[in-house]
C-alpha cells in the first residue's frame, strides 16, 4: 500500500509527497486560474508513463546485456474535447543510444513493457490509443 499526500497551496498549486518525502508540485495555467508554477496533474501522466515505461526497458535491456549509454522517451498526448479530458492519443518516441544495440532486443523490450510490465500503460483504457516508435543512435560513433 503507498499513501500520497496533496496539499493546496493557494489558487490552483498543489503539492504532493509520498512516504520517503519525494514532492512534487501542480498547477493549472493562467487560463484556468493557476499560475503555472509546476506541470498539471495531466502532464503528470505522461511524466509517470515515460518513467514507467523507461524503467521497464532499461531492465530489460540489461538482462538481455545490451550496451545503453543514453535514452530519451519523447511523449506527446492529445486530450479530447468533452469532460472529463482523459488524453485520446499519446505517442511515444524511445531514442536510445548505445553500442551495437540490436533492433530486435529494443523492440522486444519495447513490447514487454507495452504489454507486460508497464503498470501506468495498463491503467491506460481502451478509449486511449497509444502508439509508439524508436530510433538507435550508434553510441560508437
């Protein structure tokens, strides 16, 4: 069991922290009566998808001894119109750098978390289309 808590910090701020005392702050923009001192509890998704997703893939890579040097998730999402706007499509570009990184690994990796492993994805519901694509950078270059 994990115990978050959020406070209201004036406006529409809120700050958030868990057990251990790692925080995090939300605010909505200007349009919405914030001040936009911190991402939206919206972003936020898509900050814990990449985070989930990349934690996933680099254990993955590991056992299957792949030589990772950097790596880059770049995540875009489009809400729909209508409340409550849950994202409709979110796309995820993996950039991975590394030495003689195997397509075929990253891709399995890539699919395991997708499918398996990454618990953010899976809250994810069918209305959510999420895509993905990669891209190796040679590292020994």
């Amino acid at each position: 069991m994990s115990t978050i808590n959020v406070k209201w910090n004036g406006k529409r701020r809120f700050v958030g922290w868990d057990e251990a005392g790692h925080g995090v702050a939300m605010d909505a923009g200007d349009a919405h009566g914030g001040d936009g001192s911190g991402p939206s509890p919206m972003s936020l998704v898509l900050y814990a998808l990449g985070g989930c997703t990349g934690i996933d893939i680099v254990s993955i890579l590991e056992k299957q001894r792949q030589e990772l040097r950097d790596f880059e998730l770049v995540i875009t999402g489009e809400q729909r119109e209508e409340q409550p706007r849950i994202w409709s499509r979110v796309n995820i570009e993996y950039v991975l750098t590394g030495v003689d990184l195997k397509p075929s690994a990253v891709e399995r990796a890539i699919s395991l978390s997708e499918e398996k492993y990454c618990s953010v994805m899976g809250m994810f519901g069918p209305d959510v289309k999420v895509t993905t694509s990669y891209r190796i950078v040679d590292a020994a270059h």
